[in-house]
C-alpha cells in the first residue's frame, strides 16, 4: 500500500504483458534479448497451443508494444482478425550488421561501416531463438517474420533464400536500394507457393515506393497469398503500424479464420 500525491491510498504492483529474456547467443558471440508477449488466454488454458509472430526491431522503445496492442486487438473474439498468438521481439544490438548482407557498393560500405553479418543473423534466428521459444513456450508450429525498413530488407531475404525458416512474412517499406537493388534480381521461382506474403510502403519517394512494388510483382502475385498495401497518407516513419494492421487481416483473416468475422 502506498500514497500517491493527492493522499489517496493505493495498491500498486507492476504491469506484465509478458516475459524478456536474455542469454549469451553462441551463434552471435554476444548477449542477446527477447521480448515475449503471451495472449490472455496463455496462462489459464495451459493445454492450449499458439502459433507465433517474430518481430525484428522489437525492442520496448521500439515496435514491440504497438504491434503486441495490435495483435491484442485484432485477436478479441468480437474483432476477430488473427488467432491469438505469441508475439517474439528481437531487440537489436547492431542492426546495421545484423539486417544487412554484404554490398557491392562502396559507398553502402563507407556510410554502414559493420554491415554485412545477415547470414550469422539469420542463422541466429534459425539456431537459437525459434528453438529457445519453441522449447519454453507452447507453440502450435505457425511463425510469421515481420520486417521494417532495413528489417524488411532481412526479411525479404531470408524469403528468397530460406523461406522455410517462417510460414508468413510481413514485409514494410523494405530497404531494397542496398547494395544496387542486387537482391531483386535473385527472386527464386516458385519461393512463395506455399508462403502468405504481404508487402507494404508509404508514399516514401520514388526508390522506396518502386522497390516494393518490384518485390510484389516479381512475387506470383496472381495468387491470393500475396498481399500489396500502399499507404499514401504516411510515410517510412508511420507506415508500419497501420500496414501490419492490414497484414494481419489480409493474411490472418482468410488463411486461418475463413475469412468470417463474428
């Protein structure tokens, strides 16, 4: 019990959405931090599974507390949008190294002195932080990769080269300039059959805007899988919000919900 300053009386004890867990990443060489929102659901069904949205950029002051009250939000039975899930922020130590592969550009070098380290990252994701999760917490075997910006570069790689890695990818205003545009022209055949793929962007300027409409349209975007939203009110600042709000109905909504509403 304890005063506040009008001398009223209250009990006060901490809000908790979740867990942050740390530990000493052996792929990374470094200490690493996850930030884990849990449904309301999690802790009093306990036979209950969860499917499970990775989050890059997801540290508290960065996206991890607006997209955890979108995720809340879209999964209230009366809104009905995505099932609830499991929301796993990556919060950064470089993002600079850690979203970006080698470029061939002298200048990307100069201005991103330790870029280049994806493939450890990636592998980070792969060999530690999707076990770690699936072995601590109840998963049902569904993940969803969400990327911003630099983030959407790395998320649009690992798409092209290890898609199995995520079962949907949500990817904003991706920094497809890097390295002179070269990963566009690597799209795989056939990388999407079996992915959900939205693609997002602001009116963000003419690179950034055609580059993600690129990315769409190299995807077999014929098939209602793959998502495309622009977003012309915003720009790279703000897109993210409002476009993941729209990825999660049109991925979550059709694939797992039936596309019906209660």
């Amino acid at each position: 019990m304890s005063s506040f300053s009008l001398g009223v009386e209250v009990d006060k004890s901490p809000l908790i959405v979740g867990d942050s867990i740390s530990f000493s990443s052996a792929i990374l060489d470094e200490k690493r931090t996850l930030n884990v929102y849990l449904p309301a659901s999690y802790q009093r069904d306990t036979k209950r599974s969860y499917p499970v949205i990775y989050l890059l950029d997801g540290s508290m002051n960065e996206d991890f507390v607006h997209i955890a009250g979108l995720l809340q939000f879209g999964s209230f039975s009366w809104i009905n949008m995505l099932p609830e899930s499991i929301l796993v922020g990556v919060v950064n130590v470089d993002r600079k190294r850690d979203f970006t592969f080698p470029s061939a550009k002298k200048l990307d070098r100069q201005e991103f002195p330790t870029s280049g380290g994806s493939d450890n990252f990636i592998g980070f994701l792969d060999g530690e932080v999707q076990p770690l999760i699936e072995n601590n917490y109840r998963v049902n075997g569904d993940s969803t990769l969400i990327g911003q910006s630099l983030g959407g570069l790395l998320a649009t790689e690992i798409l092209f080269k290890r898609a199995d890695l995520f079962d949907n990818y949500i990817i904003i205003s991706p920094s497809l300039w890097w390295s002179g545009e070269s990963l566009l022209k690597k799209v795989p055949k056939d990388c999407c059959d079996d992915k959900s793929v939205y693609v997002g962007v602001g009116k963000e300027g003419e690179v950034m805007e055609r580059l993600a409409r690129t990315l769409f349209n190299k995807l077999d975007n014929n098939k209602n899988n793959i998502h495309f939203g622009y977003f012309e009110q915003l720009d790279h600042g703000d897109t993210l919000h409002l476009a993941v709000y729209d990825a999660f109905d049109k991925i979550f909504n059709t694939k797992y919900l039936g596309d019906k509403k209660d």
